[in-house]
C-alpha cells in the first residue's frame, strides 16, 4: 500500500474518530458529576479495549488494577494511553 493511500486511511480514521468524540463531549457536557465519572472510566475501558486488541473484560481488568502495586508495565502503559486519548479526544 502506498504513502498516499495510508495517509487517506488514517485521515478517514481521523475524520470518524472527531465524530465520535463530539457525541462523547456533548454527553459528558450535560452530564451529572456521578455520570461524568462513569463516562470516564468507560470511555478508558473502551479505548484500551480497542488500542490493545483486548476484550472489554480485558481491560476492564487492565483498568482495576490500576498503575499500583501489582501492575504490569504493559498495563501502566495502557492506562497512561488511554488517559491521555480521553485528554485529547473530550477534554
């Protein structure tokens, strides 16, 4: 596949994903403060979900866990990329 033909692909994936985000964002802005932290943690789930090739439960594991005691670097990693996707994408 040429240059061209990924850069179009990532740009298509760019252009839905800014969709997507904008229905998180909308949600989250007429959200309760219990609400908004549900939404949190679900779109973190969702997206290590996604980002690592897991399943929901997987990362839901991933999550729990935490960046504490016990954690994999590898799970550390997934939760500093996911804090950071929600950074980017709603906040």
């Amino acid at each position: 596949m040429s240059i061209k033909m990924n850069a179009k692909s990532i740009g298509t994936n760019d252009a839905a994903m800014s969709e997507k985000a904008a229905a998180i964002r909308a949600e989250w802005r007429k959200a309760s403060a219990e609400r908004k932290a549900e939404i949190v943690v679900d779109f973190k789930i969702g997206y290590m979900a996604g980002r690592e090739k897991v399943s929901l439960e997987a990362a839901q594991a991933i999550f729990e866990t935490g960046k504490g005691k016990g954690a994999t670097k590898a799970g550390i990693k997934a939760i500093d990329r996911a804090t950071s996707a929600w950074n980017y994408h709603v906040v």
